[in-house]
C-alpha cells in the first residue's frame, strides 16, 4: 500500500489548523488504498521517510528560516534517506527525485525565507516538488484551511496509483 508521510511542527493554532486540513484531504473519502503518516518532526525518522513513497512537510516560519524541529529533522535523516554532500559538505544539487513531496508553511509576516530553507534542503534528496509550496501569511481562514486540503488531497492522489 503507498504510504504518504506527513513531518510537521505545529506549535502553533495557526500550523495545526494547516495540518489538520493537510491530513484530511490526504484521508479524504476519494483517496484509495494510501496510508497516510502522520509524524510530528522531533519524532520523525529516517526508516520513516524510506517507508513512504511522498512527503508532506509542514512548518512555521521562524526568524526566517524553517522551524529548529524540521531542521532536526532533515539534519537526523539526510544521509540515510539519500542525500547529497558536496566536497565541502555542503547540500549538492540534486539531479531530480522520483518521490513527490508538498511543502506548507506559516508565518506572519513572511514565509520566503523559511521556503528557501526548505527547499534548499530537499533539493539534495531524491525528491520532487509535486505541488506548488502553499504559504500562508497572518490567520488561517477557511480559504487557507481549503488550500491545504486541497494539498494534502494532491499529494495522496500521485501516490495512490
């Protein structure tokens, strides 16, 4: 059965409402024949992200950059689940992934930095982004909440074959 893996850290109401939306379109009555995991990022490991064929990940935009949890995250993970090293240890461009992976970020006054950071990093897994990052500025409304079901949906549709 394909898996779909959610990471996230919602400390917050406004990033839990997002993953909550997220989680439920992934679980929605359309959606056949895909496990959907839910992992909060301190907990999340690296025979988690080999188990599962797309990524949701989720976080908040901290002093511009992801939240210390998703980068704990991806800093335990990495090198097991296929990442790439430059020669000077660096994250290295990767050539194109085959897993989709869906990125959803929260902030209040920007979010760009806390993308960058993200994608920086997943660039060098053999990943591939499957959807556009849904970034959300302020409260999250119905209109947000809509958006990340419709993402969470998106994700679980590529995988369930």
């Amino acid at each position: 059965m394909p898996r779909l893996l959610v990471v996230h850290h919602s400390p917050t109401p406004s990033v839990a409402a997002l993953t909550e939306a997220v989680v439920a379109g992934a679980s929605d009555d359309s959606i056949e024949g895909v496990e959907v995991v839910v992992r909060p990022a301190l907990e999340a490991g690296a025979g988690d992200v080999l188990d599962a064929d797309a990524y949701l990940l989720g976080t908040p935009a901290n002093f511009g950059y992801m939240s210390g949890a998703l980068k704990h995250f991806f800093d335990t993970i990495f090198l097991e689940a296929g990442g790439a090293l430059t020669d000077d240890g660096s994250a290295a461009a990767g050539g194109g992934g085959k897993k989709p992976y869906g990125l959803y970020v929260h902030g209040r006054y920007d979010t760009t930095g806390a993308v960058r950071s993200v994608q920086s990093i997943v660039g060098a897994l053999p990943w591939r982004q499957a959807a556009p990052v849904l970034e959300v500025l302020g409260d999250v409304g119905e209109e947000q909440r809509e958006a990340a079901y419709e993402l969470g949906g998106t994700l679980a549709a590529l995988v369930m074959g």
